[in-house]
C-alpha cells in the first residue's frame, strides 16, 4: 500500500491507497515543531484505529509546502516505515508543459492538483483549492499548465479579522439563512462566507474570459479541492465537482509516473 502525505501550511492530509484507489485519508493540524516520533505517533494511531496494518505500507510519498517539517516526516518514513519517500518537487516527471516563469516555484500541492485534475476529470480544467490560500490552476484545452492565482484564504483572513477587530468575535463558519445578517454574527457570517464566494466567482470568470482570447470556446471543468471547499461546493456558479482528496490522488498518480 501506498501512504501519502500532503503537508500544508494549516492541515497536514494523510491518505492510503491500494493500488489507484484511495482506501481512506485523515486530517491533522500541522504543526512546525513536532519531531519525527511525534508525527509517527499520530499516523501509526490513525493506521491502527481504522484496522490497517502499518506493516503493510511499502511507499510513502510527499508533498510538502512547510520545509520546516519536511526533514521530520522523511525521518519518520525511513524510520517507522522502513521506506525513502517520494518527495514532489517543481521539477517532478508530470507530464505536464508548464508554461510558467519558474516552474521550481509551483507548490508541491498545485503540481498534484494539476495532474489529478488533468488525468480524472480532463481539459480544460481549472482547479480551485480552498485552504491556507485560495488557490486557482489553469490547464489549457490542450492540457498544458497555464499558471494561476493565488489570493488570501477563508480561514486565515478571518483570523485577522477576529484578531484585528476588538468587538468582533470568532465565529463557525457555516452558512447564515441569509446574506442580510439580523445579528453580528450571522453578519459576518455572510461577509466571510458570500465574500469569498464572490472572489472566487469572480477570478473564475476573469480567467475565462481572459483564457477565450487564446482558446477557442474555454469551456473548463471546474473542481474544488481543499479543507475549506466544502462550504463552497453547491453555492458556486462555476464549481460543479467537489474532490476532497484530489492532492493525495495526484500524489499517487505523480508516484506511479516517476517510479
């Protein structure tokens, strides 16, 4: 089995596969600090709570946008499973033309994406991920990867919000009844949740309507991914797939091209 492991700057995703399909996959917060030991802790209690056997893992493969804790989490695949990780980089073997000015700069995270949305759904293709950033990845109808944007995220722009405004108070970010709130909370419930998505609405149009002056028709699937994109999925114009686990799926896909 393979295990795969995405580590982003707010939730570190774990996923295992059997061949091309995804068994189950877990969520933790990532932590900057933890040691090798603290991190196999808690994957092996994850594997052994849902009745898998750790023994059974014979690759792990990474994605990692935190160097901090990539040191650690390799460390803990050489010493709890026994394996050399596969670690994505800009630079992997994706079968993807990127046509970027940097392509070493692409996040191990969007290169997943990108490839998983390229290889299950098609192109064109845009692939929004609502995590610590909203992110946006463009493949051509020739399937060639276009560049992106990358704009603040839901949760740490409410953060600053909360922390920034002293009669404001945190509040669970799931949808009002209404966009006029009748109270604070369900005011900024509707500033949070219908602003961004309205951004992501809007950047999605932009990029459609900039990618027809080049493309012919740009008629693009457009997927969500991400810790947040739940809230998104089913509210958006544009958004019509929702794939929680497409970063693992494209790890795996990226794993199987490069071994």
């Amino acid at each position: 089995m393979l295990l795969a492991i995405d580590i982003g700057n707010t939730q570190t995703v774990i996923g295992l596969f059997k061949e091309d399909k995804i068994l189950t996959s877990w969520r933790m917060v990532t932590s900057k600090y933890e040691t090798s030991d603290e991190i196999a802790a808690v994957v092996l209690n994850f594997l052994r709570n849902s009745n898998f056997d750790p023994g059974d893992i014979e690759n792990v493969a990474i994605s990692c946008v935190v160097p901090g804790i990539l040191d650690e989490i390799i460390k803990m695949s050489r010493r709890y499973f026994n394996q050399i990780p596969f670690i994505v980089t800009g630079n992997v073997r994706s079968d993807l033309i990127i046509k970027y000015d940097y392509p070493a700069e692409i996040g191990a995270d969007r290169i997943a994406n990108s490839v998983a949305a390229k290889e299950l759904y098609g192109y064109p293709a845009i692939v929004v991920d609502f995590g610590t950033a909203t992110t946006f990845d463009i493949l051509t109808p020739g399937g060639e990867y276009a560049g992106g944007v990358i704009a603040p995220g839901i949760e740490i722009s409410s953060e600053a919000l909360f922390s920034n405004a002293a009669r404001l108070s945190k509040v669970d970010l799931n949808w009002p009844e209404s966009v006029v709130g009748k109270n604070t909370n369900d005011g900024v419930r509707a500033g949070i949740l219908y602003g961004f998505l309205g951004q992501a609405d809007f950047i999605i149009e932009k990029i459609i309507e900039e990618l027809n002056k080049d493309y012919k028709d740009f008629k693009p699937e457009v997927i969500a991914t991400g810790g947040l994109a739940f809230l998104m999925a089913g509210k958006s114009k544009w958004i019509k797939t929702f794939d929680p686990d497409l970063t693992l799926k494209g790890l795996r896909i990226l794993f199987d091209k490069n071994r």
